[in-house]
C-alpha cells in the first residue's frame, strides 16, 4: 500500500479560512440579489451520465473530447460534470410541462481534465444562471444586466463585456458553410488542430491562439453575413435594450463561444488585470433537446476563482463574511468549566461565537490559545467568581477588564463589533 499524500490532487485546492470567509461573501451577496430578480437555486448532482453532455455540449466540443472527468460503472458511463448548464436542462426537462418558465441558478464545483491555469484550475468553481423561455431579447439583456450589477455589487468596476451573435438555428448551417468556404484556401497556413476543426467544429478557429491562425482569422467577414435579416434584428434589439439598461458592451465579431447549443446573443465579460487568460464570465442563448422537449434559455457562468484573483484587496475587504467577535471562555478549576459550558450555550443560542478549552489547560496555556486564536473577548471564570455567579471581562483590544454577572455576559456583547 502507497503512502498517504496529504496533498491535494492536481489541480485541485482545499479552500479554508480566511479565504473562504471571502467566497462565503460572494455567494452570500449574489443569493441575495439573483433573489431580488425572483431567481431560485437548483442543486444538480455533481457525477452525471456522460450523454448529458455529449448530447447538449456536441461530439465535437473541446470539452467532450479532451477535458471530461469520465468512468465506468455497472456497464455505464459517468463523469465529473464539465458545466453547469446541461445538468440544468436535465432537471428542467424532467420537471417542467412545455412551454414553462423556470428562473434558477447554481453555485458549485465543476471539473475539467486540462492543464491547471491561473484561476481556472482542474476543480474549478461556477455561479451560473438559466432562464428558461421562448427567445426574446429583452429577456437576453435583463439576464445579461443582472450579471454586469452582480459583478458591480462584489466590486469589479474593471469589467467589459464583448457582444456577439450565433444567429438562429437555421443560420448555423449556413455560417459553418460560409466559414468554411472563406478557410479552405488558407488550410495549409492553419495549426494542425484548427485543420482538423475545419471539418468537426469550423467556429473553433475563430477562437484559436496560434499567431498564424489568428491572422487568417482577422482577415474573415464576420458570421452575421450568413446569417437572416430576423436574426440581425433581434441582435439590433439587444443592443437597444441593453443602452435602455445603461449596460456598457462592445460588438466582438469573432466572439463564438464553443459549445453547440447556443444561439443568437452571446457574451464574454473579461477583466483587465488577469494576463492573457482574462475571461471571467461568458453567457448567452442557447436551445438544446432533452427528451422530446426542446428547451430554450439564456443564461450565464462565472468563474468563482476569476473573479477572486481579479478582486482588489479592498472589494475583497468590503465583500468578505464579517465573522461576529470571538468570545473565549477560560476556567481555572473543573468546577468553573462545568459552569461555564451551559454559559457557552446560551451564548451561542443568542448568535455570539464562542470556544472555551474542554481539556483542563492552564490558565497560562488558555490565555495563549486565546492571543493566537485572536480572540476579541475574554471571559475567566476562578472559585470567587464562581461564588458570585460573576467573570472577569477582558476587552482583547482595548486592553480593559471588569468584572460582570454571568446573567449580564449576552446582553453587554450582543451590540459589540
């Protein structure tokens, strides 16, 4: 048997405190405005039938691929869900009658078999949004409004948000058709991998990184020349409604996102600060069949790790969960710990935070733990203070002590810090 490592496994982080004090805030803070927008939270599971995916995400898709979590068991295929939304449209399509409206988010962990990067690691952490309805865009902007005030409310003011369209679903043969037709000539100048997506999935190489790729790239009509005129109006109409918000965006034409399902309005929020990988956020409208229904939504995913890294120190100051002051409790004899653990009851009852030590130290060694523990508070109980039902009250800050009555202990803390 292999040695016990007690290191993570690659790509993957434990998250303890103090800085899940600072993801508590964050999803604290976004509960309480996706609340305000009348949106729910679904919890899906986190292990999936891999057809959830391969059937929403598409063959082709780079995630499907190379980047699933995938295993066997009892003659069929799971997997580490990659995303949010798919799992989604799973629970909605099994629970929803036609024509039904849903508006719901997630927050949770999602996996990917890449390369660990900055702020994307092979365990990474989505906030996502699905809004399910019939296509309209006002829907697209209000859902695309409430992500530029969500990011607003924890503090990044350094955002852009890049706009593009897909164009409907009748489109889409006709723009890979196009596209491909523009790329053929210039095959051989292409990377070997955008050569083989000529083929499987032509709009990856809109997205490519390779230099020589990027300049084949630059030199495309944008996609909306293959696309109808109703398509372009109802991208006309995002835009509109989006400056009737107030929202600031800017036109990419070589915006495609990757994934099959999506359609008409789609978006990048990206956030200067991150180096090159400087996308925190990526939404838009989507239509995928699950069963014999065909769902539409719009929606959106946030990069919880992104948006830590690209946070100041004091948007992370304002947002992190304020933890209430610590109250330590300290007996000096076993008598005056069996007073005090009901004391501690009572106060935890009343929302005050509070340790004592159970194991009979010192008052020495109580009074350390209390300085490294960074206690706010000190309470020492001895044989007179037992007698007098009272405590010595030690202010850790403010360097004061007084004596008070245990009765007295909640009511004099309850309005501190």
């Amino acid at each position: 048997m292999s040695a016990v490592s007690f290191k993570p496994v690659k790509g993957m982080s434990d998250i303890h405190s103090p800085e899940v004090e600072l993801w508590q805030g964050l999803e604290a803070s976004a509960r309480g405005l996706l609340a305000c927008y009348d949106f729910h939270e679904v919890r899906t599971p986190i292990v999936e039938n891999v057809s959830v995916f391969t059937h929403s995400l598409g063959e082709a898709s780079e995630v499907v691929e190379k980047q699933m979590y995938s295993f066997e068991r009892s003659k069929e295929t799971f997997c580490l869900r990659p995303e949010g939304t798919a799992g989604v449209m799973r629970y909605v399509g099994g629970n929803l009658q036609d024509n039904q409206q849903a508006r719901l988010y997630y927050i949770g962990p999602m996996f990917r078999a890449e390369q660990p990067q900055a702020g994307r690691k092979r365990q990474f952490h989505q906030l996502g949004v699905e809004c399910i309805g019939e296509a309209s865009a006002e829907q697209d902007a209000e859902v695309l409004q409430m992500q530029a005030a969500l990011l607003k409310s924890w503090g990044l003011n350094n955002v852009r948000f890049q706009l593009n369209t897909r164009g409907s679903l009748e489109d889409f043969p006709k723009v890979l058709a196009g596209l491909r037709a523009e790329l053929e000539p210039q095959r051989d100048a292409l990377c070997e991998d955008c050569q083989r997506r000529l083929q499987d999935n032509v709009l990856r190489v809109l997205d490519c990184k390779v230099e020589h790729c990027k300049d084949c790239v630059q030199a495309l009509p944008p996609i909306t020349r293959w696309m109808a005129p109703e398509s372009l109006s109802y991208f006309e109409k995002v835009q509109a409604c989006l400056r009737n918000l107030g929202v600031d965006f800017e036109v990419n034409p070589l915006l495609v996102r990757g994934l099959d399902y999506y359609q008409h309005t789609i978006w990048e929020v990206t956030c200067s600060g991150l180096g090159a990988q400087d996308a925190v956020a990526g939404g838009g409208r989507y239509v995928m069949k699950m069963g014999k229904q065909q769902l539409e939504g719009v929606g959106f995913g946030i990069g919880m790790e992104r948006v830590i890294l690209a946070l100041s120190e004091e948007a992370a100051a304002r947002v992190r969960r304020k933890e209430a002051p610590l109250l330590i409790l300290v007996s000096m004899s076993d008598a005056a710990r069996d007073r005090l653990m009901p004391v501690a009851a009572q106060c935890r009852d009343a929302g005050l935070r509070v340790r004592m030590d159970l194991g009979g130290r010192s008052l020495k060694a109580q009074m350390k733990a209390a300085a490294r523990l960074d206690a706010a508070y000190v309470g020492v109980v001895g044989d007179s203070e037992l007698e007098t039902g009272t405590l010595q009250l030690k202010d850790m800050a403010a360097r004061t002590q007084k004596e008070i009555s245990l009765d007295a202990l909640i009511p004099e803390l309850s309005g501190a810090g």
